[in-house]
C-alpha cells in the first residue's frame, strides 16, 4: 500500500502531463498531419484527422508553383551568415569585456542589453530609407546585417557569461604557463566554453530563421526567407490548408530540432542569464 | 604581452560590436528622432521643412493611436496573465514524477520554435476558420454555434496565437527556476509541518519570484513589439480592432508613407518600451554582479 | 639560482592600499612561508610576485634581475594554486605538459620530461584521466608536476592544502617539503595555518593588515616574538596577554605569558583563579582560569581530576618565560625584572 501510492499519483501525473502536452502540441501535430492530405481532405468537415492517402504531392507542388527551395536557403543563408559573422564579432567583444574589464565594461553590457529592448519599429523608417536609397531592399547581405545588429546584444552577453564562468585561477595558471592572449584563447578558452558558444549560436539561429519583422519590411520576393514568404499564404482567395501545412512544416522542422537540443541554453540566452 | 597592451588589445576587441551597434540601432534612432520633427511624405517629396510637433500632434490625435495604445496594453496584459499563470501550473505539474516526462517536455515547448508567420496563419486558417477549422468542430460538437474568431474577437484571437506561442517560454523558464529549488529546504518545511499547499505559497512561489519578474519583462518587451502576428492574420482590422502600436507605426511608414508621423509613433513606441527596459536592465544589472 | 627580492613593494586597489611597503629578501633555495589572517595581503603579495597583479610602486628582483613589469611567463617561477586551476578539458598528460607545449617544446622531449614528472609524483597510472576523474590529492599532485616540469627558478604556492581533508593535508605537507628536499629549489608558501608554516618553512614571514610583522625562523618566532600580533599569531592556544598591575610590576604596558609555561598548584601561588572550563584533549589539557580581575589565563596541562570548573586554584607563571610589550604592542628586549 505504501508503495502503491507513490505509483497512483505518478499514473495521474502523467495522465495529465500528457495530455496538456498535446493539447499545446496538437496544432504542430496537425499541421505536420495536414501536409500529407490532399487539399480536399484538408477541408473535410468534420475533419478527417488521419490522412488517408499520406500523399507528398503537396511538398512538390509548394516547391513548383513558388520556388520554395529558393526560400528556404534564404533561410539558411540568413540564420547562419548572420550566426557565423555576429559570432566573430561577438567572441571578442566578450572575451574583451569578461578577462579584460574596465571601469566602463558594466556601462557597455547594460548599454547593448537596452539596444535589444529598443523596439525595432524605432528603427524601421530610417532603415528603410537607408535600405531604399542603398539599392538594400530585398537583398540578403541587407536583411543578413540587419538580422545580426538585433540579435548582437544578446550573442554578446550570452558569450559573456559564459566566459565570465570560466574560473580566473585557469586563466592565470594559463599565464603562468607561458600561453599567449591567442594561444590562451585556442587552446584554453574557446575549448572550455565550448557548451555555452555552441548554445549561443543555436539560439541565433533560431532567432535569425524565425524573425519575423525585419522580414516582413524589407524583403519582397527575391530575398525573402520562409518566415516572410509564408505570409503570402494569408491572403484570402483560396484554401490551400494542405500546401500551407506542407510549406509551414518544412519550415519549422529544422529549427524545432534545434530549439529542442538547445532548450536549456535558450532559457539562459533569452533572459540574459538571468536564470540559468 | 603588458598589462597595457593588454588593455588595449581588449579595447580593440570591443570595438567591432559597439560600432556596429551604433550604426546599426543607435544612428537609426537618432534618425527617428529627428525625422519626427519634418514634414516627409514619400508620396508628396515636396513637403519638406521642420514641423514641430505637429507630427506628434497628428499621431497623438488619430482616433487609431488611442485605439492602438489600448490594444497594445490589453494584448500584453492578456497573454501576460495568460502565460505566467498557466506557465507556472505547466512548470509546477511537469517538476512532478511522470513516465515520459523529457518527451512531454519536448511537446510542450514546441510552440516557442514555431515562427510567428506559421502559427498564426495555422491558427487562423486551420484552427479558428469558422467553416472547416477545428474550433469550429469542437464547437458543433458541443452543441454551440462557431464562432468567427478573427471577424469578431480579432484581439482576443490574436492574444490566443500569441500566448500559444509565449506558455512554453514561461513553462520552461519555471522548470528551470523550480529545478534549482532547495530540496533540503522543502524537506526541512516538511519536517516543520508544512502541507502541500503551505509549501508552494510559502517555499515555491517566493522562489519563483525573480523568474516571474524575468519572464513578465522579457515577453513585455517582445510582445510589446508583435507584429507579424497582425501582419498575417487581421492585418490590424477590422477596423482597427487589432491594431497595436508597432503595427499602427507600419502602416503609416510603408502603406501612408507618411514618415513623419511615423516617426513620432515610433519615438512614442520607444519611450513606451523603455519604460519597461528601465526595470529590466535594472534586473539584468543586478545578475552582472552576482 | 632563485633568489628573491621585494624592494619598496607597494600595492593599491583604488584608493585602498592592500600593501604599503614591502621589503623582503628571500635567499637562493629557501623554503619562506607567508602567513597571516585571512585579508592580511599575503595572497596578493604573492601574486604581485608571480606577475598576476602589477605593483602600484616598487621592484621586483629574481636573481638580481628586475622583473617589476615582466610577463609572468618571464619570471621562470610556477604557481600552485588554492583550487589547482587545472585545465578540465585536458588530461593529466596534456595537463603537465602545457607549459612546455607553451614554450615550444619538441614533442619527443615533452614526453620524456613528462614520464620523468609523472614518476616522480605517482601519477603514471592516471596520465589518461580528466582532472574531474581525480582525488583532490591526485588533483593536487597534477598542479605540483606542471608547476615543476619547467624547471622554474621558485615555486609559488597559494594555499595548496586548504581543500583537502585534514588526513590528506598531513600526508601532503609531508610531501611538499620532500619535493623541496629533493629540487632544492626557492619555493614561497602561502597559508592562514600556522601549524602547516611551523612544520615547513625555513624562514616565516608573518603578515598582518599588508605588513610584514616579521621575517624569521620558526624558532625564532616562537622565541622572540617582535610584536604583540606576533606572539599571539603563533602558538597554539594562543598567549595569554596580561595588561594592568601585574603588567606594570614587570615594567611593561602588557605582559605574554605561553599557556604552556605556567605551572599550577591547589594551595599555593603566584595568582589565585577560579577554573571556569576544562577542555580534555587526552594527551593534555587545556584550562581557561578567571583570576580575580577580568583577565582570563589559559594554560595546558597533563591530565589532572582535580582540574574542575568551580574550584579554586593558584598558578604561577615561570619568569623566564614571561614576554613583555610596550604601549605600542612591540617586543621590549632585555631581561625580565623580577619584583
């Protein structure tokens, strides 16, 4: 009996855990689900919940009528150019800010940390006038640039806490033993801090592939990533629920994976280390 | 290599990301600024010169921006209350011993992965159309007419999209803080005498306060900038019934053309955010030391 | 080749002076202890050695050459360090062999030289192993060998012992002085323990608020104390300092007595007490006396059952060990007059 009411109690649990998580899961769980119907069966009512045919007609069709390949490596170039080139001008600035404080170090993180609380819509009419008369519009180094000043702010802290964690006796000891500032920074740094640069491009990742404002002001057609090329779908003529599902589920596939490895590091990232 | 070499070299390390921040976040802003004192209208080039603070004036007296300001505030209040309530009873239930509780972890933070574009032409098309989404389903089945979500409750719908997307981050921000929870302490309460409910007013939710703080200023900021969510799904209407402020300052840049005015709700929309930034540096300030 | 000199040493945080005025001079192969409460600047002066803080004013000489501003990787010393900074993400192989790999070391010469080290302290079965895989005294003899494989000129050590266990700290004291035994070579010792700067050093160097109180053998210290700071730092339990009449009969502004130089006796003595608590240690004890002023006296003594709190008893301190100190807290030399 006494065994027994641990077990009952962990039955209940998860019960009820469960079906909380597919309730918020359900409208992923469908979408996936929908992009393997036919658009008729799409829009059966009542619903048909299981596709009969498990047909991938929609994913060809989507690439087909709007070259949804092109899209999706705008994506890619998006999230990973403004990953790589923000790391490289991030890694310094943190390791700067964490081994070599000044007085004024303090000011800068809380200064960077207010330019991500600044609404981007601030920002969008000079942008866009820049953009404009820069031939910038719809090109992807612009929204690439773009991209990678929002998410800077937070890439630096991410990187800065992260070092900051690394003991400072390590980093003396390193000293001690003859290491240059680069040899330091190869052999002892970048190594040991390898959990938290890798957590940190993820999350930019993640970021730069779901943004969405940016996106959707400065690019048209030629540049435009998934993000603002999924909203052509909103317009109101026709149903093509099976087709928005099989453009949406690729879109959201990969960056799901990511965000799933990455979950604990994106708490970190996105409150500013506030809770780890 | 000296002490003073040193220095410098970490000053020029620095040095790529604070211009890049400047040219990128600061000069625009300035820009703003002053672009709010003109007369500009890209349809009409010829009106230029200072304008004071007729644009301010303009903004400030559109019967949109009251609307707007009113929508902005509700639409983060209401997935706030939404989101921190429901994220604390997600973080509590999935802390409890259950089979498979990574996996349903993984279920219940998906949402946040999901770009905005996607879920809310997902919720507007395949969840909430009144004549073939799956609201409307449950509906019939419950004997009730469906409802016209976006025609009728536009803001309540998109508060709904926008705290479908934000539950996981509360949840997973409290699973993080409960699991960082003292477990001599809770036993020490147990010892004490503290029942169940004792323990979560008492031990649970004051520890949960800084991550409440956290997470009610971060989606602040975030939600105080929803954009996309709109640009999809209602596109501010009908009306202006779902028009928040950054989408109000859009509509006036990119489809009035009035840059002017659009500044001056731009500037209003940054004094708004800053408001809440204030609080949140603060907060962040205080992690630096510790 | 590894003397060490201290010349003028200043150091300021700010506008807080940590140290104001070190002078020290520290011979070729000497095993010196820096010790002294915790916050009294020891720390920090042997990081300024070390080359990890820069002096506000001052020099800095090894072996005569002045290396005030120089890398720390140019002063030829090796540091051990409080929680042993080793690297986590290297082997105790690579771990050892860093400073050499550093220096430019040919690969077939860093293996030998690290098989040698490895020998040397017991680690050739661990070479593989991640320092997390450890003991902390295994931990520890990994700091030791990457602090002598570069075959520096002086060792620094900054609290090495303090996160072990108590038997390990025994076994591992034991072991630092055999390694300076057998190299030879300068080493400074930093510590708050005066039992481990007793048994280890050569000369001691007690510090307190940023100055160096004295600079002596351990002997010396416990013989002549110059100060009042350092009579009492040293010795365990700590001297008994008596100030007042029975002071001022001994022509000094306070008296120290050691509580191991007092003798007692139940019907006759020099000053009458009430014992007010008995500590029984086994091998002795330890008995806290009110005498009738305020003053409390402390002595250790072999077992006795006559020794109970409440009971009143006569001591009597033996004159030839009785220190005296003027109003300033300094040493007044001389023979003690007696009364």
């Amino acid at each position: 009996m006494r065994s027994l009411r641990p077990t009952l109690f962990k039955a209940a649990m998860t019960f009820l855990g469960w079906a909380v998580a597919l309730l918020l899961f359900f409208p992923i769980l469908w979408t996936v689900l929908t992009s393997f119907k036919s658009e008729v069966e799409a829009i059966a009512f009542p619903p048909a919940f299981w596709p009969s045919g498990w047909t991938l007609e929609n994913y060809f069709e989507v690439q087909e009528r709007s070259e949804y390949f092109g899209h999706f490596l705008n994506s890619v170039a998006l999230s990973l150019g403004s990953t790589v080139i923000g790391m490289l001008i991030a890694i310094p600035a943190a390791w700067s800010m964490a081994f070599q404080p000044a007085a004024s170090t303090r000011h800068v993180l809380m200064w960077m940390l207010s330019t991500k609380m600044m609404p981007a819509v601030g920002a969008l009419v000079p942008v866009f006038l820049i953009f404009k008369s820069a031939g910038l519009l719809d090109t992807l180094p612009g929204i690439t640039l773009i991209v990678l000043v929002g998410n800077l702010p937070i890439m630096v802290w991410m990187l800065y806490t992260y070092f900051k964690e690394i003991p400072a006796d390590i980093l003396e000891a390193c000293r001690m033993d003859g290491a240059t500032v680069w040899k330091e920074l190869v052999h002892v740094l970048l190594p040991m801090s390898l959990p938290g640069v890798a957590s940190t491009m993820l999350l930019n990742i993640i970021l730069a592939w779901n943004e969405a404002f940016w996106t959707l002001s400065l690019t048209a057609v030629k540049a435009a990533p998934l993000s603002a090329f999924i909203a052509s779908y909103s317009s109101p003529q026709g149903l093509f629920w099976a087709k928005l599902s099989a453009a949406s589920t690729l879109a959201i596939v990969p960056i799901l994976i990511i965000g799933w490895i990455s979950q604990k590091q994106l708490v970190r990232g996105l409150t500013f280390g506030a809770v780890k | 290599m000296s002490g003073y070499r040193m220095k410098r070299a970490a000053r020029l390390a620095l040095a790529p990301s604070v211009a890049l921040l400047i040219v990128g976040m600061i000069v625009p802003l300035a820009t703003t600024l002053w672009l709010s004192f003109r007369y500009y209208n890209l349809m009409n080039p010829a009106l230029g010169g200072f304008a004071g603070l007729s644009n301010y004036e303009f903004f400030l007296t559109d019967p949109a921006f009251a609307q707007a300001i009113v929508n902005t505030i509700l639409l983060v209040g209401g997935v706030l209350a939404i989101t921190v309530a429901g994220g604390i009873l997600l973080g509590l239930l999935f802390d409890q011993p259950m089979w498979g509780r990574g996996m349903a972890r993984l279920l219940v933070i998906a949402p946040f992965f999901v770009m905005p574009t996607v879920s809310a032409l997902v919720w507007k098309n395949m969840l909430m159309h009144p004549g073939y989404g799956i609201f409307a389903w449950v509906a019939m089945k419950l004997g009730l007419s469906p409802v016209e979500w976006l025609s009728n409750h536009p803001l309540l719908s998109i508060i709904l999209i926008v705290a479908w997307q934000w539950l996981p981050f509360a949840t997973l921000i409290f699973l993080t803080a409960l699991q960082s929870l003292d477990h001599e302490q809770q036993e020490a309460a147990r010892m004490d005498g503290a029942g169940p409910l004792d323990r979560l007013v008492y031990i649970i939710l004051p520890h949960l306060g800084r991550a409440i703080t956290v997470v009610i200023l971060m989606e602040t900021i975030f939600i105080l900038a929803i954009f996309a969510e709109i640009f999809v799904t209602t596109s501010g209407g009908p009306g202006y019934a779902s028009t928040n402020l950054p989408y109000l300052i859009y509509v006036q840049a990119l489809m009035q053309f009035d840059v002017g005015a659009a500044s001056a709700g731009a500037i209003i929309a940054v004094v708004l955010a800053n408001i809440v930034a204030i609080f949140a540096i603060r907060l962040a300030g205080r992690n630096l030391t510790a | 080749m590894g003397s060490i000199k201290l010349d003028g040493l200043k150091k300021a945080f700010g506008s807080q002076t940590v140290i104001p005025d070190a002078n020290l001079e520290i011979a070729d192969g000497e095993f010196v202890v820096f010790v002294g409460p915790s916050g009294c600047g020891k720390s920090t002066l042997l990081r300024l050695i070390a080359g990890l803080e820069e002096p506000t004013d001052g020099r800095i000489l090894i072996d005569g050459r002045d290396v005030t501003h120089a890398a720390p990787a140019r002063r030829k010393l090796a540091m051990v360090f409080q929680s042993y900074a080793l690297y986590p993400h290297m082997s105790v192989y690579q771990n050892i062999a860093f400073p050499l790999k550093m220096a430019g070391e040919k690969a077939d010469v860093i293996r030998v030289r690290v098989q040698e080290v490895a020998t040397s302290l017991d680690l050739l079965p661990y070479l593989e192993r991640r320092p997390r895989a450890l003991s902390g005294g295994q931990r520890q003899r990994v700091a030791i060998g990457r602090a002598i494989i570069r075959q520096p000129a002086g060792f620094l050590f900054d609290e090495p012992l303090s996160n072990l266990d108590a038997a390990l700290r025994v076994s591992m004291r034991t072991e630092i002085s055999e390694l300076h035994r057998r190299l030879r070579s300068t080493m400074i010792y930093v510590t708050h323990d005066q039992v481990e700067a007793m048994t280890m050093a050569d000369r001691i160097a007690v510090m307190n608020a940023g100055r160096i109180e004295q600079f002596d053998t351990p002997l010396e210290l416990y013989r002549r104390p110059a100060n009042m700071f350092v009579a009492g730092f040293i010795g365990s339990p700590k001297m008994n300092f008596i100030e007042g009449a029975r002071a001022r009969e001994y022509d000094a502004r306070t008296i120290g007595i050691r509580p191991e130089a007092i003798d007692w006796s139940i019907d006759s003595g020099k000053w009458r007490g009430r014992v007010e608590r008995v500590e029984h240690l086994g091998a002795e004890t330890v008995v806290h006396l009110s005498l009738d002023t305020a003053d409390i006296l402390t002595f250790r003594t072999p077992l006795d059952e006559r020794l109970v709190a409440g009971r009143t008893i006569h001591v009597s301190p033996r004159e030839d060990s009785i220190y005296r100190f003027d109003g300033e807290g300094r040493a007044i030399p001389g023979p003690k007059r007696n009364p």
